[in-house]
C-alpha cells in the first residue's frame, strides 16, 4: 500500500511496480527520468506501433503472467519474492526513482 499526493488529493493504492501501469504514469508525470526505458527494453516486454516500434514496455507480470513476476501466490512475501533479471534492468535504468 501506498499514499500517493497527487493534484487531485491523496489516493492510496495497493500494487505491485511491476504491474502498475497507471502508478508509473501517473509518478511519471511527477518526476523526471533521464533515461528512455523504451529505448533499453527487453525485447519481449517491448510493446510495438504499427510500424514495429517500441512505444512501451511491458511488466514481466503483465507479459509473463506468472507467479514469480507477478509477487502472487508461493512469491507473495518479500522473502519469496526476489529480484528478477527484469527487475533488475529497470531497477539498473533509473536507481533513484524506481
């Protein structure tokens, strides 16, 4: 759970990073980060145009759908639910804000 002050008043919000779209936009539109995910992600978490051009990337929950991405049933606590080789790319990518 998290309390996130934004322009419209506080909101608390239960999610996963790793699955939440509409958290990273909306502390996206708050802070700035200098580093163009899209451009270094893995290819099978990119979301292509219909020019075949990355124009975002996925969660590995959300491209996976599995237990060890998602932090959902035997990877639910923090002790069974580890850094992933993902995880670690977007935690490498922006390690003050992510």
């Amino acid at each position: 759970m998290a309390n996130v002050k934004t322009d419209f008043g506080t909101s608390t919000l239960a999610a996963s990073f790793f699955s939440s779209f509409a958290l990273f936009d909306m502390i996206r539109q708050r802070i700035e980060i200098a580093v163009d995910i899209n451009a270094q992600c893995p290819s099978e978490l990119t979301v292509q145009d219909g020019s075949s051009g990355t124009i975002g990337c996925r969660s590995a929950c959300v491209a996976f759908n599995r237990p060890e991405y998602c932090c959902t049933r035997d990877y639910s606590t923090p002790e069974t639910f580890p850094p992933t080789d993902y995880s670690r790319v977007f935690k490498d990518l922006c390690p003050e804000n992510c």
